[in-house]
C-alpha cells in the first residue's frame, strides 16, 4: 500500500521548485484514475482516510522513479495520450470561454512545461475536467443534430415518451415556477414552465400541450410548451 503521508516533507521542502513535467505527471493522473476514480484534496479532507488523486498519483510516480514498489505499473500509451489531449484542450481554450477562477488558474498552470509541487492539485484536476468538457460537448452536438422545433405555435400537440431529463424550481412575484426540461424518443427537446410539481426527473410520459414558442439555448432547438397535461406512461401500461 502506499504512503501518501510519507512523502509530506519531502513536498513541503521542494514546494518552490518548478521540477515536475506536467505532461508525466498527468499521464500517471489518468492511471489513477482509472483505478481509484477522481477525489478532489476538498473531498479527502472531509473523509478520514482517503487520499486525493493529485497525491496519490504523485506519490505513486515517485515510488516508481525510486524503485520502491516492485509492482507499480507506469501509465498505459492511452494514459500518456489523454494528457496530452487535456493539455491541449486547456492551453487552446480560448479568453472567451474562460467564464471563471478556476478555469483561469487551471490554464496558467497548465501553461507550463514544468510546474511546482503546490500547483499539483489544481493541476490534476485538468484530466477531470477535459472529460466533462468532452462529455458536455458531445451532448450538445448530439441534441443541437437531433432536436427540431415541432409543430407551429399555438399547435396543440401530443407527444409520447417524453422523458424528463431535468426539472427545477424558480421563485417569483407570482410565487414558484416548475420548469421541466424533456426530450422525446427522437431526440426533440421541449421546456414547460408550470405552475404545479407534477413531474418527475427520469420518467417518461404522453404529454398534451400547446405550443408557446420555438426558442434556441445553446444552439439547441427547443419547442416551449403551456397548459400541458401529463399522463405517467407506467400506469399506462400497468
């Protein structure tokens, strides 16, 4: 097992020196990770006993560099080939899409060849985040190929499997607003805005409403729907 403690002098000591290849150190991030999964520093401060990714992966680069486990198995060519694609995600992201703090310390970092020991933990968040960027991307070209406005507003519509895919709460002057968010079984996707909690996240049904309007987010075409009825398609088959 190893020592993640062990070597806490050892960084404290070298935290100021620039030494780490930031292309290695993530390719042992990835090896990681597809072990052990990603745990932020925040989240092994909270549970006695676990470690963070950033730490172990470290530590387990070292003991392998110092031949200290016999049984360490480097990264794969997979492992080596998603850092080098997360760095390039990163360090291509443009000014624009760097909406907040972390985005912006995580592409300095990231900027570098070589970084510093107190920087590995913002660093190793790079591979998690890449992922959700690719992730969040790959849904999007997805409902922005398949989504089409249906019907013309002021239609009255039926619609069949429609699945709620998200649903929360807004508050108002007229009180409290619950917006669904739907998508039908060919890939259409319809926003509701009622006045009552009558769906569920997950579950699928045969909605009757009324066109209100063709609108776009995100470059995804939406159809919004009102005065809606809904009928659980479970109880309709049982």
């Amino acid at each position: 097992m190893l020592d993640v403690a062990s070597h806490a002098q050892d960084y404290d000591r070298e935290r100021t020196s620039p030494r780490l290849d930031i292309q290695t150190y993530l390719a042992w991030v990835s090896a990681t990770m597809r072990t052990n999964g990603w745990v932020s520093r925040n989240k092994a401060r909270d549970i006695f006993g676990m470690a963070a990714t950033c730490d172990i992966a470290l530590t387990t680069w070292e003991d392998y560099e110092k031949h200290t486990y016999s049984d360490i198995v480097p990264p794969s060519d997979s492992d080596k080939a998603r850092a080098q694609c997360a760095l390039q995600w990163i360090r291509d992201l443009p000014d624009t899409a760097v909406t907040n703090d972390y985005l912006y310390n995580l592409k300095t970092v990231c900027s570098q060849v070589l970084i510093k020991y107190n920087h590995t933990g913002i660093a190793a968040s790079l591979i998690a985040a890449y992922e959700r960027a690719t992730q969040q991307q790959l849904e999007r070209t997805s409902s922005q190929q398949a989504s089409m406005h249906q019907g013309s507003v002021g239609d009255k519509i039926t619609v069949e499997h429609m699945l709620v895919t998200d649903c929360f709460e807004s508050e108002g002057n007229y009180g409290v607003t619950f917006i669904y968010q739907m998508k039908d079984s060919q890939g259409n996707c319809y926003t509701w805005f009622a006045s009552n909690d009558v769906l569920e996240k997950g579950e699928t049904y045969t909605l009757k409403g009324t066109v209100k309007k063709h609108d776009t987010y995100k470059d995804i075409a939406k159809t919004v729907l009102t005065r809606c009825k809904a009928v659980l398609e479970t109880t309709q088959n049982s």
